[in-house]
C-alpha cells in the first residue's frame, strides 16, 4: 500500500484532516455513520473563535463551586444520577484549572487558537463557503458589575498578552449598537475578530464536497469494525472492507468508544448542551453570549438558534432540558423571539480531556494509527488548524506548531495493557 489513510468521523475534525492529508498527495476515505457535519459539528454556536485563547477552566471560586453544586445557574448542570461516573474525571479537571496548570496548559491551547483564522480561511477559500461565514465577530454581554469588572480585566490582559482585539461597550452603548436587545445589560464586550458560520453543518459539508472533488472519497461505516492487518489498518463499511497504511480515529465525543475498547484509558468525558431554533425577523449585528448566564443567541439559517451552557452527564443518558428551558425563557427577555422551529430541542456533546487540551499523535501501542479528538468547547474554531497538525504528524513533515502539548502519551500509559 503506499501513502493512504482511514479517517474515522465526519465532523470538522475528521474532516479537516482528510482534506489537509489529500493535500499531502494522500488516499484517503472517510468513513462515518452518516453525512458528514451531521452531529456535534451541526449543532454548535457556529463561532470561529480566535478570541478563545484560553480554554474553558472548572471554576476555583468558592461562591461559583457552591452556586454549581446546588444547581442554581443556568451556565453549568449536571445530571445528579451520573455524578458518580464522572466525578473522576471532575475532579482531575478541577486540578488541571488551578493557577499554575492552567497557565502552562493555557500555553498549549493559545499555540492552537492563533491559527483558527488563517486555517479556516485556506478551507473556505477553496470550497467556496464565503456565503456561510460572517466577519462580524461577537458580542459577550454582562448582566452583573461582578462580571462585567472580571470580564473587562480579562478582555484587556487578551489585548495585552495575545494581542486579541476587543472594545468594551457600557450599558448605553450597547443599546445604541443593538436596538434589538430589549433587557438593559450592565455592559459587554465587543469581539471583533471571531467568524460566524450561519449553518455550522453546511461548512463542513462544504470542506467534505472540497475533499470529495479533489479525489476523496467518503463511504458510510461503523468506526467499530476498525481492525489491525499486518501493514495497516480496515475497516467495513457500506462499499465493503476499505484498507489502508495509517487510520486516524477523529470520532469527537464517541472516541471513547474504539480507544477504550483497544485499552487505552484517557481522561475523556463530555460537557453536553442543547439548542433551539425560534423564529425571529429582527436583526442583531452580531451574535450575542452571555456566558455567566448561559445562554447564546445566534442568527442563522434556520432562525435564531439559541443554545445553552454545559451539563455535565453520560454522553448518551437521557437529556434534560432543563437549561434549554432556562436560556429560552433568558433569550425571550432579550429578544422579541417568536415560536420554536422545531418540536424538540437538540442535543450534543463537546468532547472534553480532562487537562483541556486535544489529544494529537501516535497511539502508542499501535502503528499507524493516529489520535485526533478532545477539542471540547472549541472543535468547530479548531478542527483546520489541528487537522493540519495531526496530517503533517502522520506524513512525516516538520510540524507547523509544537506537538509535544497534545501528545497521547502525556497520560499515564502501561505498555504491559497491551498485547505485543
Ligand atoms: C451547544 C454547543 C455549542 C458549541 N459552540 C461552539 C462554537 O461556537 N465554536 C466552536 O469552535 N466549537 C463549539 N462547540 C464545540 C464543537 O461543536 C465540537 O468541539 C466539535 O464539533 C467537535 O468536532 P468533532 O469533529 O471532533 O466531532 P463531531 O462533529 O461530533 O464528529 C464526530 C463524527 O464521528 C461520527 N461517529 C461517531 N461514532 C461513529 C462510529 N461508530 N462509526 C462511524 N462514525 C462515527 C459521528 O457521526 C460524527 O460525524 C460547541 C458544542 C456544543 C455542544
């Protein structure tokens, strides 16, 4: 066989990697369960978010963990029947948030972050998405003096440290910017920087029909079949078995299911979250987050797509819509929204490391095979720039970015797990 590869999930991750692979003269086939965009990729925010340079950290405060515990914002839930299971992986995640890790860590994200843009920009450019994306950035807003001063001091160290433009907007001047906005806020923050992608799935189906055209091929199959053969790796699918040199399991919040099942024990877990579409005629000039209270409010193709903040439960346990509840009754007080488009809400899950950072690399364990998921909050911002990464990796080029943060062996890992 010569320069080939499997990509095993169709999201922005997945798909950005093929496409970033093919590029390297590569034959690929990418192989997922359905269309490709059609889950996690689908039913985010839509942002590109070069204003993230630092990842979402578990809150230290005593007041928040308090406020968490009892369940009494709409930013944070979590399903009291999975505490259990996931406390593991909570309280790692609590550990890698304390000022010291979390800077280092902070490091490792922003390397990625800085990229967003520019790799975004190569795949839209020759897929001719131009007509999905907006270049308006996004508006952070703030209902208390608490977290407006903290949100403030924030935005300025990003300006200072990173360079990360933003204009901080009081009360009146935001009115003035959005008439729409019918709730007095205490004030925002204006990022400018940031896309805004008006149907997230239609971006990625449009970087999928970019690889298609350029010789790619994208079959339906179930990443579970993957197997080891002497020089390489196969997997089934609807075409029947399709083989190849090097696989790369980019499977999101269901890569647990294949790199457990192989032995390795990473600290994965997932931060669910929900949205709804309702309709509206009105006009924001940019989306609008208000991330204390947990709500997003974002103009799309579908109306306006309201989603929620985190729950932290089992990725496939029963949902609970309790904060989609919660961020419509907010959203309705913001905005002149009219009646849901769909009958029920969707839901998804953001594929979180307990240390924050994406899981990139080599398995250590298996030749050939390559790990590339974990982006959590920020996938749909990333999935270019680290697809360019994870392909230079497995194609043995000098990598554009510093690996050494992202690699799977970070993790505690027993060679004598797995048979030679
Ligand atoms: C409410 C919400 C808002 C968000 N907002 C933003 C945002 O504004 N900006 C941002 O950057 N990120 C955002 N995110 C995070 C972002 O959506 C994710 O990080 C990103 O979509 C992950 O992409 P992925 O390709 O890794 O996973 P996915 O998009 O989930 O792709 C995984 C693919 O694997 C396939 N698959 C799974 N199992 C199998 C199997 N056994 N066989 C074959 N195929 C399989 C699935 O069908 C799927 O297509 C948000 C997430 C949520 C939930």
């Amino acid at each position: 066989m010569g320069r080939s590869a499997l990509v095993l999930g169709g999201g922005m991750v997945g798909v950005s990697t093929a496409w970033h692979l093919q590029q390297r003269g590569y034959d690929v086939v990418l192989v997922d369960r359905r269309e490709p965009g059609q889950e996690t990729s689908y039913g985010n925010a839509g942002l590109i978010q070069r204003e993230a340079v630092e990842p979402y950290a578990f809150p230290h405060d005593l007041l928040k963990l308090a406020q968490v515990a009892l369940r009494r914002g709409n930013d944070v839930n979590y399903r009291f029947s999975d505490l259990l299971a996931v406390a593991p992986r909570l309280v790692e995640y609590w550990w890698n948030s304390g000022p010291k890790r979390y800077g280092t860590i902070s490091h490792g994200f922003e390397a990625l972050i800085r990229h967003s843009l520019s790799e975004h920009d190569r795949m839209i450019s020759a897929s001719g998405a131009g007509d999905l994306v907006s270049h308006e950035g996004w508006t952070q807003l703030f209902r208390t003096e608490k977290g407006f001063d903290e949100g403030t001091a924030r935005a300025r160290h990003f300006a200072r440290e990173f360079g990360v433009e933003n204009r901080i907007l009081d009360s009146a001047t935001l009115s003035r910017a959005e008439p729409a906005l019918i709730r007095p806020m205490t004030g925002a923050i204006y990022w400018p920087s940031p896309y805004s992608v008006k149907d997230p799935g239609a971006l990625v189906q449009r970087y999928a029909d970019l690889f298609i055209a350029g010789g790619g091929r994208v079959v339906h199959g179930d990443a579970k079949t993957l197997a080891n053969l002497a020089h390489g790796w196969t997997v089934e699918t609807s075409d029947g078995p399709v083989s190849a040199e090097q696989a790369v399991i980019a499977l999101g919040p269901w890569a647990s299911d294949l790199t457990g099942a192989m032995g390795y024990r990473f600290p994965l877990f997932v931060k669910r979250g929900y949205h709804r579409h309702f309709k509206w005629d009105g006009h924001l000039n940019a989306p609008m987050i208000d991330t204390d209270a947990g709500v997003a409010l974002l103009p799309m193709e579908r109306g306006l797509r309201v989603t929620t903040g985190a729950e932290f439960a089992q990725r496939d346990a029963p949902p609970s819509w309790k904060q989609m509840i919660g961020s419509e009754h907010l959203a309705r007080e913001m905005l002149d929204i009219g009646e849901a488009v769909e009958a029920t809400p969707w839901i998804g899950s953001r594929p979180c490391v307990a240390d924050m950072l994406p899981i990139i690399g080599e398995a250590p364990a298996h030749t050939g095979l390559w790990f590339h998921f974990g982006h959590a909050h920020q996938g749909f911002t990333l999935g270019p720039a680290t697809g360019r990464l994870c392909a230079e990796m497995m194609a043995g080029e000098a990598p554009y970015i510093d690996p050494m943060p992202y690699r799977p062996t970070r993790f505690r890992f027993d060679r004598r797990a797995f048979p030679v």
